[in-house]
C-alpha cells in the first residue's frame, strides 16, 4: 500500500491559504478604492458650509 504524502498536503493547504489571503486583500483594496470614490463623489456634490468643520477633531485631548 502506497504511503501518504503529508508534505504535499500541508504544501497544498499553504498555497490555498495564501491564494484566499490574496483575494481578500485585493476585495479590500477594490472595495476601499469604491468607498473613496464615493465619498468623493458626495463631496463634490455636496458643497459644505462654511464656518460648520471643526478645526479640532473629535475626542481630541491637550
């Protein structure tokens, strides 16, 4: 009877793992890119009001 090849599967788990971690990073990246796109969109047809920014973020302490 022929032996198992541990080391082929663990290889192969591996590479299916870091193909996975790709994909996701690159949804990440592509969904930030529709994310950004979109508030830049808003705000270019958004005017904002003078005076309302806050020049101190919130939560900020001295």
């Amino acid at each position: 009877m022929a032996k198992p090849n541990y080391a082929f599967e663990k290889r192969q788990k591996e590479l299916a793992k870091k193909q996975k971690k790709q994909e996701k990073l690159l949804q990440r990246k592509s969904g930030e890119n529709l994310q950004a796109d979109d508030v830049e969109d808003e705000m270019e047809t958004e005017p904002a009001a003078e005076g309302s920014a806050d020049p101190t973020p919130t939560g900020a302490t001295d």
